[in-house]
C-alpha cells in the first residue's frame, strides 16, 4: 500500500488555545467545513454496561470479523485535511489482539504523519494494555461521573441486565483510579469527561476534585442527551444545567484545562441568563468551549460493516461505506445534500460558534431555526 500522506505535518501543539478536534479551525481555514476528523468505533465489547452510555444498544457478547486494516489505513491516507482521529468502541482495549493488531498501527500512523490521537476507554482493565499506547497517544479519554465506589457501582452497571457484585465493581473502580494516576505520572494526557445529568449536576466541583487528584490533566465537561441507553432517563433542565455549570466554574481549579462541549447556550440566545453564561465561559482562564465535531469536521466509522455515520450514536442511519468510497466524498455528500446537516449548518464567526449538535437542537429547541439567528454578543 502507498502511504500518499506520511509525511510529518507541522502543527501546533495541543492546548487551550489550540484544540485540533473544534471544527471552527477548518471553517475558518477553508471557509467550509472540512473533514478533518475520523473517529473508528473498533470494537463493540465491554466490561461495564454505563447508564449513559453513548453506544450502549450495540454492545454485544462476541463480535464478527472486522474490515481490513490495510483499507481502513487507505481511506485515512485519502482524507486530504486529516488533523485527528479517535478510537472508540466499547471498551477498545477490552481484546488485547485488538490493542496490538488494530489500535497500535493505528495510532502508529497518524503519529508518522503528524495526527493528533485520542482513544475512549474505561480504564479499568490491566495497566499493560495501557502502557503500550504511551508512545503513541495524545489524549486518553475516560468517563468520570462519580463521587466515590458507590456511585460507580450504580452508573456503571445500570444496564447490565444481572446484579453485579460490589467487590467486583470496587475493585473497578480502584483500578481505574490507579490506572489513570500511573499513566498520568508517565506523562499521559489524561482527559476526564464528566457529564451533566439528573445524578452529577448537584455534585461537580467534588467530581472535579477527584478528578484533579487522579492527575488528569484536562476536565471536559458535556450535557448528557437523551440517545440510545440515556433514552428514558430525566431530562434537566436548561436552569439547573446553568447553575451546575457556574458552581462548577466557581469551584475549579483555574490552572487545569476545562474544556466545555455540545452545550445548549449560544451567543444568539434572548435568554439573558445564557447569554451571561456564555460570557462568563469566554472570559475564564483556562476554559475553552468546543464546538461540535459531529458532522461538522468528523465522521464516524464502523470497523466491522465500514458503515459511515455522523456520529458513534448512530440514530441517523449511515450515510456511506468505506467498502467503496473515500471518506471526503462521503462526508462531502453529507455537508452539501444531507436535509438533517441543513437544519442546523450556522455559522457566527465573531462569537467563533459552528451551530448546535444534532442531539441539541432536537432536546431543547425543536421549534428555533438557527439559521435566521445570530450572535448578538
Ligand atoms: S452560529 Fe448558530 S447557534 Fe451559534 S450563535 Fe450563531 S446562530 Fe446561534
């Protein structure tokens, strides 16, 4: 296979004033939104069964055999503005035939060519399988919604079908403290994300401490929206997500990244509070607020079918196949045709937003058309 796109690209270091994954880079190079981001759903196994848990219907017992690396790596090699890409699943490291076969030539890749890496895992198997990603991966993206073991035990296995024990789940939950403690100490980027629901939105700056005090070096903070598993579970509400936010933002520890993403406030809101809100989050130190890549920079694959989705959520049915297409066309066909891109395709420079993510728009504004809004601070 010829690698078109080996080559090193020089690109500026990651950090608050340089996140590769916001789209707002790539619009305002391109002056369109360009693929710039492919995330790989690897594998479809795990050991915890979350209540939020972002692909939760399609977790399975055992899984089919996968697309070839070999195309996988060729349809990367094709995207002619790749700056990132994620892998996801599942636990992706739950096989460890799946870390040595798939993730670390992945990684490999992308780090030849100069691509930023992020992988999500649960962290809670052996530290091993971690360890050999150290050379390769940018950011190591987890999950952290707790207080403390009991909390863990109860979102963690909420779907699990069959009750399990709670030594079982400590022991879990110790592991992924320690693991992310160790790896952070080698010098892993560790992000932690924490989601904003019925459970958390009360408890965020304790959350955020042990977060801190597990050594991770970003604290990424999303609302929780009503998609696969997290369907039924209550809705906040927009004032309660506020007041999470503010007490969040008081509490921290303003010398550690946080990052903010798929928020539900925009700089064309009339609602004053919101508007308040997205100032206060412009002006903190060390606070970025990420735009939505879902769809607007990056695409979504399927590793075993090489279906094409916007997001890993998978409630918008796939809009092609690796099998047969480049990843730019696809995605191009998406950005120009696709009715759902339309609804929600805006665009204010000044406020540096790209529009609400798909999920956004349908929980909290079925009835606003965006795209007659603008910003007004
Ligand atoms: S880009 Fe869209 S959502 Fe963002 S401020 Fe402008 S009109 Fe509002």
């Amino acid at each position: 296979m010829s690698i078109v796109n080996s080559a090193t690209q020089i690109y500026p270091s990651m950090s608050p004033a340089n996140d590769p994954w916001d789209p707002i880079h790539s619009l305002r190079m391109h002056g369109r939104h360009m693929l710039t981001s492919v995330e790989m759903t690897i594998t479809n196994l795990c050991n915890m069964r979350c209540e939020h848990c972002a692909v939760g219907d399609s977790l399975v017992m055992k899984e089919p055999e996968q697309i070839p690396l070999e195309l996988m790596l060729r349809r990367l090699d094709e995207v002619e503005h790749l700056r990132t890409i994620s892998i996801t699943g599942g636990e992706p490291t739950f096989r460890k035939q799946t870390v040595e076969d798939k993730i670390i030539p992945l990684l490999r890749y992308a780090s030849e060519r100069g691509i930023k890496t992020q992988i999500n895992s649960n962290l809670t198997l052996d530290y091993e399988r971690y360890e050999q990603l150290l050379p390769y991966l940018d950011v190591m993206h987890i999950s952290f919604n707790y207080t403390g073991p009991e909390d863990f035990h109860e979102v963690g296995f909420a779907r699990s079908g069959h009750p399990v024990r709670r030594e079982v789940s400590d022991r879990m939950y110790h592991a992924m403290i320690e693991n992310t403690q160790r790896l952070s100490a080698a010098g892993m980027f560790i992000s932690a994300e924490t989601m904003i629901n019925y459970r958390t939105h009360e408890k965020l700056p304790e959350i955020h401490k042990l977060i801190l005090d597990m050594g991770c070096q970003r604290h990424e903070v999303h609302p929780m929206y009503a998609a696969d598993f997290a369907e039924g579970l209550p809705v906040l509400s927009l004032e309660d997500m506020r007041k999470g936010i503010h007490s969040l933002l008081d509490a921290r520890d303003p010398k550690v990244w946080m990052l903010f993403g798929t928020l539900p406030f925009f700089a064309c809101s009339n609602v004053m509070e919101d508007l308040e809100l997205v100032r206060r989050l412009r002006k903190e130190p060390m606070v970025t607020v990420r735009n939505d890549p879902d769809g607007r920079n990056r695409v979504n694959v399927n590793m075993f079918t090489g279906d094409v989705f916007v997001t890993d959520f998978a409630a918008i049915p796939s809009f092609g196949n690796v099998m047969g297409e480049k990843l730019d066309d696809i995605f191009n066909k998406w950005i120009d045709t696709h009715p759902l891109n339309q609804t929600v395709n805006c665009h204010c420079d000044a406020a540096a937003c790209c529009g609400p993510n798909l999920l956004v728009s349908d929980m909290y504004y079925k009835q606003t058309d965006f795209k007659s809004r603008q910003a007004i601070i």
